[in-house]
C-alpha cells in the first residue's frame, strides 16, 4: 500500500497565503507525499493542531483535500479564512487523514488502500508570524 513519505506547510506570499497572523482570512495548506501514484475521490480530511499560544482561542483546524496544487503523489489540504494568532504553532501528522464521506484515498495500479496514519513520519510545526 502507498505510505506517506512527507508532509509540510505549504507558505505563499500574499497576506492570506503566508501564515502570518490575520483577520480571518488566512488560508492554510499541507501538502502530503506518498511514495507512489494515488488516486482520491471524495473529500479527505486532515487536521491541524493550533496550540493557541497566543490566546486568540483559535482552535484546532479541519483541512479538505483541494486537486489545485496536487499531482499524481503529492496531495493537498487546503482551509481558508481562518483566524491565525501571533506565535500560535500548527502542527500535522498527529492524527490521521480522515475519509469523510465515503471518500477514498487509493494506489493508482491496484486500487489498494492508500495509507492515511501520519505518524509513522516526524511531524512538522510552523509558528504564525506577525
């Protein structure tokens, strides 16, 4: 089965792309590498821890799958307008992809389950700027 081989913060550069602390339009996105090709239907869930440093009461954040950025073995998960708070940490690969609704993640050339546990890779950490 196809097994996740990396996962990061994917940062931009405009003022809502760029993990910098917002109005509430901050956008968040993890891309995810398996070692192979995988094919996604549906809509798979990913959730990133916010450790809420800053007090905003921000809590934890449920990411969706997008095809926009993806390719045949990197896959994204993308939330926008979020309130992000000064030195708040966003942490993924504690918990699972989740296959909400029926949806599937699935190797390309025999439609074997593909991994969805995180944990077997460090997990990756990026603190909201100012």
């Amino acid at each position: 089965a196809p097994t996740v081989t990396r996962m990061r913060f994917i940062k931009g550069t405009t003022t809502t792309t760029d993990l910098t602390a917002g109005d509430g339009t901050q956008r968040i996105l993890v891309e995810i590498t398996y070692d192979e090709k995988v094919t996604v239907a549906g809509s798979p869930q990913l959730v990133v821890a916010n450790n809420n440093a800053s007090g905003g009461g921000y809590g934890n954040h449920t990411l969706t799958y997008t095809a926009t950025g993806s390719t045949a073995n990197r896959k994204r998960f993308t939330l926008t307008s979020q309130s992000l708070g000064n030195t708040d940490v966003l942490t993924t690969g504690a918990a699972p992809i989740v296959l909400a609704g029926g949806s599937t993640i699935k190797d390309t050339a025999s439609t074997t389950d593909a991994s969805l546990v995180l944990s077997g890779i460090s997990a990756v950490a990026v603190t909201v700027a100012s």
